[in-house]
C-alpha cells in the first residue's frame, strides 16, 4: 500500500529514534529479570554416540538451539525456574527433560535418544512470525531444511538446491553458482522477490538487489537451519519480501566446538577445501570460531556465444542463432560480442566470530568475513554478464536479551578495479570495451552482449532493534521495532551517470492474542520510507491471520498480506550500452546521394548526423510493484506425529509490474518521429528552403538498415540523439496456486517425502507494447524422496523432480523451457567417530536441460567428499 505524502525522512528518523527509547523500556523489566543458559549433549541411548543436528528447544518460550558435530547445545536467555528441554532428531523418541534454571547461572541438561518416531509436528521455525513457534502453529507455509539435510548435500555447495524439492518453490539455475530462487510465479533472471537473510544481514547486491549466491563466506554445512516462509512477508521484512522470506540461522560456537576439516571433489573439475575452528573460554563465558575456504569448478556448463558472429552468418533474430550445447538445442539465442573466459570459477572465503555470554543469558557477538569470487556468469535482463572478480565483506554485531534485540550490520560488494582498463568513457560514449578479452583482468564486470567493462562499489549499512513483551499467561504477545538503513552504490559511470546515497527508514510492529485456547488473531504492520523513491515515497504493509488450532496437531489458518517489491537501482538509473552504435551519418551520407542524384544537383544537408548509441535507461519516476495476498492453510502431524501433511492455497493481485526495457514507454525520452521534431533538432528545415525534404529525411530514418530501432530514436534536452530504452510500471494479473506436501515416516529412521504444486495466473490488464506478462514458472511441478539415516554407520536418500515445460520472458531472452525430470542421490557414510564420507549426485541420469531460457545447459555433476571432526 502506497502512501504519498510530505513525511519527510527526518521525521521518520525522530520516529525511530523514539521506537528505540520504547524498545529499551520495555526491555528494562527484562534485563533485571532473571534468566541463565542451559547447556548439555545429545547422545544415542543405544551406544552412547553424539548425535548431531538434533532440535533442542525450552518448551513454551521458542528458545531454541541445533546440537553440533560432538552432540553440544547451548541456551541462552532461559528464563530462571522450572523449564522444560525439548529434543527432536531423525529416527529418535522426542524427549523431554526438566530442569531447574538458575538465574545468572548455567544449567546442565544431558539428554540420551532412544530409537523411535520423531514428534514432526513438534519442528520450531521463527520466520513467520519473528519469535520461535511451532510449524504446526505457525501462521504461514513454511519450508524448513534442517542441519542434518544440510549436511548431507554440503559438498554440492549449491544453497539454493537445499530447496528444490520444496513445494511452491521455484529454484532455477544457470551455471554453477547463478541460481534463482523464488515462491509461487513470476520468476526472473535476476529473481528478487524472496528476501535473503544470513542472521538478519541482507546479502544482497547493492546494484541490482539481487543474490550472489557464490559470495557466502563459509560452507553450507556451516549454515545451520535453512526456513523459507511462503508468500507475502513485507509486513515484518520490508522491501522485496515480496513472495517469501529466507531466514539462514548459523550456529553459535558453543554448538560446534572443535575443529572441522572439509574436503571434496569431482565432476567438472570441482574441488573444495574448508577448515573451521570453535571453542569456549573462561568457563563458557567467551565462545569464538573461525573458518577459511577455497572452492574451484573447472567446467561450470558455459559455453561462449560468439562463434556464429565471427563468422558473420549470424543476427540475434535469425534461426541461425540456436545454439547446441549438449543434447539439447534451443534458441534464438543473442549472438555476444566477447567470449566468455573459461578459467574457473572460484570463492576464496573466511569469517571469524566471538560471543559473549553474559550473566543473565544475554549474548553479545561481532563477526564478520570477506568473499572473494571470480568467473561466475550471470543471465541479466540486457544478456550474459561475466564477473572477473568481486569482493564482498561483511560485519555484524548484536546483543540480544530476553526481552529485545539490538543489532547492526555492514556488507559490501567491490567489483571497481580497472586494471589499466581505459578511463570512464564521456557521457552518450560507449567505447570501453574489454576486446581483446584479457584487458579485463581485475575486480569488475564484463557484459559479454556488449563487450563492456561494467563496474560496481556499493555499501550497505543497517541498524535495527526488535522488543517482545507478553503477559504471564502468554495469551498477548507483543513485538516492536525499527531500522534504519544507509545503501551507497557507485558503478564510475559504467552503469549510472551519478554515485547515489539513499536511506530506508522501517517501523514495525505485531500483536498476537490467543482469543480462546484454539484460537489465535495475529495483526502485523510495517512502515518504509525510502529516499531514492522520487514518488510515493511511503510503503504502509499490513497482515492479518487466523490460526485456528483443533489440537497440538493440526491448525487451519486464513491469513491476509500486503507487500511490495522496490525498483532497483538498475530499473530507476541504468544508462548502458544495449546494443551496437547506429551509423546514422552513413544514413546522412546516404540520404544526400539520393537526393543529389533526384535533383541533379548537389545537396548538403544540415544535419550533422554521427554514430548514435542504443542506449538502455532507468527511469527514476518508478513505483513500487504491489501484491494483495489471501492465504488458507492446514497443517497436520498424522499417525502419532510420524506423519505431516500440509495443504496450501492462495489467489494473489499484483499490479504495477516494472517492465522489460522497452522504447516510448518512459516519458521524459520523446520520440522522434515528426517534422516538429525534426526542425527542434535543426532549425534550418523550418526555413522554406529545407521544409520540402523534412519527409525525406524522417522516412531515411525509419527504413532501411535503422528500421528495426526506428521507435528507439529520441531527442535528448541536450540537443543530440539517441536511441533510448527504459522501463515503467504497468500491468495488473491475478494469480493462484495449491502446495500439496506429505512427509512419512515408515519405519524407524526412515523417511519419504511427496509434495505437488499448482500453479495459475491471468492478465487482468494488459502492459505496454512489447511487453510480456509471464510468470516464468511450470503450471505443474512434484517431487518425491526419500530418506534413510542409521546414524550408527551410513545414510541414503534420492529425490526426483519433475515439471512440465513452460514459456519463458524476461529481458532479452525469450523463449520455451521444456519440461524434464531430473534424479538426484546423496549418501553419507560413517568411518569412525571423527571422520564421515559423503556423495552428493546431481542429474544422476545426465539429462541435459535449461531451467531458464539463456541459461546454460545443465547435466550431470557427482561430488564426494570426506569431512574430519576432531
């Protein structure tokens, strides 16, 4: 919801700066409160063997922790008393253990599993509703990869392949790092819908607002607990939680104390390196940890597109275009101008963190880390871009209580090294190529359509403080709080005229009340106010839900969302090439032979024509994309709770898409198209002595060899012409959809999986000419799984996923992705108690597909790997 107004930035800022105020009051009982931790080990009581990944929560409070690689958990921030300990894992009995917490002190629970059926219901998430609750109860579809699944797949370090097979979740890729990932349609290259966050930081890039997936400073196996909260979430999360929410929760070092040596290697040439370190000092008052990681792939399925060019025979609208690149051929595809540089991708990586576990249970940490990434190629709206290298540092610091949150983080992104790559080019050139290929060496980017060096710096800092209150009896349940975020984003003139410095300033809050014993209202609301945004400056996103709950073991819920998605500073400030420069002074030359030779005489006219560039261009005067959501859920544990089923459907609005680039559709770029405009550009064919060739002229400009980009020609203020793209909002489509999943659990540590997606949308109101309104997602998609874990030696499991094809539109690549079926296995083997072998094989049948079309083709890849825990 989108609200214009004159409140300025400053007031917003006073307004935080009071929230602040009102999260430290209501933190102030909390902090004199008592609270401790509680400590322990998960171990097998058949064996005695430490059991890693298990979920150990204080039952009541959310609180919650996932065992390490030795079995250790640790709890902080339990309140003082009578507390009970909650353990579920895999192939175990739940188990629940009581304990008295001391205040200010440390409890020590040792909790031992007996083989049997986990409780699935019993699964803590904390994304869909910024506090710990139980998926069961929770009010929104959540999809949760747990630290053994995590584990099990580590050595493909492809995070978003945790999720494929998830319902409502559409997880593409292109190339070994360049994935998307997003919930229920409309899909894109560059996919930002769903928000990513790594322990509250949003990793995005500066630029473009987008993932780069390859840039996390430490392996997955390292991530802890993976949830993605399905559909709307803009009403706690802001800007571009548009379809979903992925929350990345690593673990403290207390859980993971010891040293970790990861190694694996296979298929295209793939290879990876990582060690950590974790430990505790002065009596667990101090926790630290710190990893460093080395990951190379030789062969990532990218092939160069330049080879129909070289030899001339090849237009990026000809058949000729197809490209065969494996088993299948698909296209037309644009012909690029550079070839691709076929070194290794590669991320060189390392963090560090400290914790400081104080005496009530409050913990401080700083951390931080840096990510060093090269080769990775990126599908964009304006063609294939190749990243020569980028660094992308990161920090964090935060104390957190019972009661309230403090936070503030910093990430970066510096792809800006030229190298001795020529100067910024003057403002309309566009001549800094990078041919031959290796001038491009250094920190930047190359945009492989065009040929040009494309470079970004850009600094994001966030500070943000959350406080929750609830009365004793836990019926109402407050949460509270505000952000303030500075983002800088400088590309040298590469992508934007000007450097831009912009601040979004957040106010948030929820209340939940348990209205009877079965039934729970939740109303959230969230409000934004962003600098960069010239119009409707102002995001209001409400939410509203009913969580019906029978028992402990289902929950029906109606949930009602509002959210939005930001333009980029790419949509609202590009200015790049976007194709080769028009010889309109040959057109000029041209023009006045034929009239020379018409007349008998020689004629010369004052036009003055020079090569004009194809010009892509933002458009500042963007709004917001806006979705209106309704939401009915069921979840249920069934069969004693070694059963969960979920059912899910939704109908969605979404109007004010941001389109492709098009011409004519931005209007502060006129076109050029009337003897008006003629004269405005030379005055001289106003006089009586020119007016009669003004047609002439404006026909010479709209056949011929500029006949195809005729629509793109504009006259700029300055006087010159260009031939301009740029973006608007337009277009409105409703949307709907049904997520089926099933989990079982057959027998003792055995686990199968089914779910199914539905998915439908209309175009209620048409975009621009040119346009295309396409959700980019398969109407039908499944997968099925299973799962085998004897924690005393080996595990299995193997999925296969299925989807029918689909038609794909976004940028310049257009075109159908057919649909395929894919088998994926992973195993684990145990060899001792400090040392375990893992494989990970996807495509096992080398079924050669596209998953987004200007993708590459992607086949067959098996990983193994060996990981040592001292």
């Amino acid at each position: 919801m989108r609200i214009a107004s004159e409140f300025g930035a400053s007031t917003l800022e006073r307004s935080i700066l009071v929230a602040a105020a009102l999260i430290f009051a209501l933190s102030a009982p909390a902090a004199a409160q008592d609270t401790g931790r509680v400590v322990g080990t998960v171990t097998e009581a058949a064996n005695g063997g430490s059991v890693a990944g298990a979920q150990v929560v204080v039952e009541g409070t959310g609180i919650g922790a996932v065992s390490g690689q030795r079995g250790t958990y640790s709890l902080p921030n339990v309140p003082a008393g009578s507390q009970t300990i909650v353990v579920t894992m895999l192939g175990f009995e739940t188990v629940r253990e009581q304990v008295d917490v001391p205040g200010g002190g440390t409890a020590t629970v040792d909790v031992a599993l007996p083989a049997g059926f986990v409780e699935m219901g019993a699964i803590t998430v904390i994304g869909a509703s910024r506090r710990p609750t139980r998926i069961v109860e929770a009010p929104a579809a959540v999809s949760v990869v747990t630290p053994e699944e995590v584990q099990r797949e580590a050595a493909h370090g492809q995070l978003p392949r945790l999720f494929k097979n998830q319902p409502g979740i559409d997880v593409v890729q292109s190339g070994v790092q360049d994935f998307n990932i997003t919930a229920r349609g409309f899909n894109s290259s560059l996919n930002r819908r769903v928000l990513v966050l790594q322990d509250g930081i949003d990793r995005s890039l500066g630029f473009l607002q987008s993932q780069e997936w390859s840039a996390l400073s430490m392996p997955l196996d390292d991530l802890g607990k993976l949830e993605l909260v399905r559909g709307p979430g803009s009403a706690l999360y802001g800007a571009n939680a548009f379809s979903g929410v992925l929350n990345i929760s690593t673990p403290a070092p207390a859980d993971i104390v010891g040293t970790k040596i990861a190694t694996s290697g296979g298929e295209r040439a793939s290879g990876r390196f990582d060690i950590r370190h974790a430990g505790e000092a002065a009596d667990g008052t101090v926790g630290y940890k710190a990893n460093f990681g080395y990951v190379r792939v030789g062969d990532t399925w990218s092939e160069s597109r330049t080879r129909d060019l070289a030899v001339g025979t090849c237009a990026p609208t000809d058949r000729a275009c197809s490209f065969e690149e494996g088993e299948l051929t698909y296209g037309p595809l644009p012909v690029e101008t550079v070839g691709i540089i076929d070194d290794p991708v590669s991320s060189l990586y390392g963090s560090a963190r400290l914790d400081y576990n104080f005496d009530n249970g409050s913990v401080w940490t700083a951390e931080g880390g840096d990510t060093f990434t090269e080769n990775e190629i990126f599908v964009t709206g304006i063609g294939r871009v190749q990243v020569n290298g980028a660094n992308r540092p990161w920090a964090r610091t935060q104390y957190a209580a019972d009661r309230f949150t403090v936070f503030g983080w910093y990430s970066g992104r510096r792809a800006n090294d030229r190298e001795g790559n020529p100067a910024p080019p003057p403002l309309g050139a566009f001549t800094e190529l990078c041919v031959p290929r290796d001038t491009c060496e250094g920190n930047n980017q190359t945009a492989l359509a065009s040929g040009a060096v494309l470079l970004e710096a850009s600094d994001l800092f966030h500070v943000e403080g959350q406080a929750n209150w609830h009365t004793s009896d836990e019926r109402l349940r407050l949460i509270a709080g505000g952000s303030n975020r500075w983002v800088s984003v400088d590309t040298d003139g590469t992508l934007m005229e000007e450097k831009h410095d912009d601040t979004i300033s957040s106010l948030f809050g929820q209340v939940e009340y348990e209205i009877h014993p079965k039934v729970n209202l939740l109303a959230a609301a969230r409000f934004d106010h962003f600098s960069v945004l010239e119009t409707d400056q102002n995001e209001v996103s409400p939410k509203a839900a009913v969580v019906f709950s029978p028992n402990e073991s289902h929950s029906l819920r109606v949930t009602f969302n509002r959210a939005f998605q930001t333009p980029n500073y790419s949509e609202m400030f590009l200015r790049v090439a976007a194709g080769p420069v028009i010889p309109l002074n040959q057109v000029e030359l041209g023009l006045e032979a034929a009239l020379s030779a018409q007349l008998g005489m020689p004629i010369d006219l004052p036009l003055n024509f020079v090569p004009t560039p194809v010009v892509a261009r933002g458009n500042p005067e963007l709004t917001a994309e806006q979705l209106t959501g309704y939401e009915v859920g069921w979840k249920g544990a069934l069969m004693g709770g070694r059963a969960y089923a979920t059912a899910d459907l939704y109908f969605n609005e979404i109007e004010d898409f941001v389109t492709d680039l098009l011409p004519r559709v931005n209007p502060a770029f006129e076109p050029f198209d009337t003897v008006e405009d003629l004269v405005a550009f030379q005055p001289a064919f106003g006089t009586p002595q020119l007016a009669p060739f003004a047609p002439a002229v404006l026909q010479a400009l709209t056949t011929g060899a500029v006949a195809a980009v005729a629509p793109l020609l504009v006259l700029k203020p300055d006087g010159t012409l260009e031939y301009v793209l740029s973006y608007a909002n337009a277009g409105r489509v409703t949307e709907r959809g049904v997520e089926l999943g099933l989990t079982v659990q057959p027998a003792i540590k055995w686990e199968v999986f089914a779910n199914y997606t539905f998915f439908d949308f209309d175009v209620e109101e048409t975009t621009l000419a040119g346009d295309a309104l396409l959700p980019n997602t398969p109407k039908h998609k499944g997968n099925v799984g299973f799962t085998f874990n004897n924690l005393d030696r080996w595990s299995l499991g193997g999925s296969v996923h299925m989807q029918e094809g689909f038609d794909w539109a976004a940028g310049v690549f257009a075109g159908h992705v057919p649909g395929f079926a894919t088998v994926d296995l992973n195993g684990g083997y145990v060899v001792n108690e400090w040392a375990r072998l893992n494989l990970v094989w996807s495509n096992v049948l080398d079924k050669d597909h596209i998953e987004l079309f200007g993708g590459s083709v992607i086949g067959s890849r098996a990983l193994g790997g060996l990981t040592l825990t001292f």
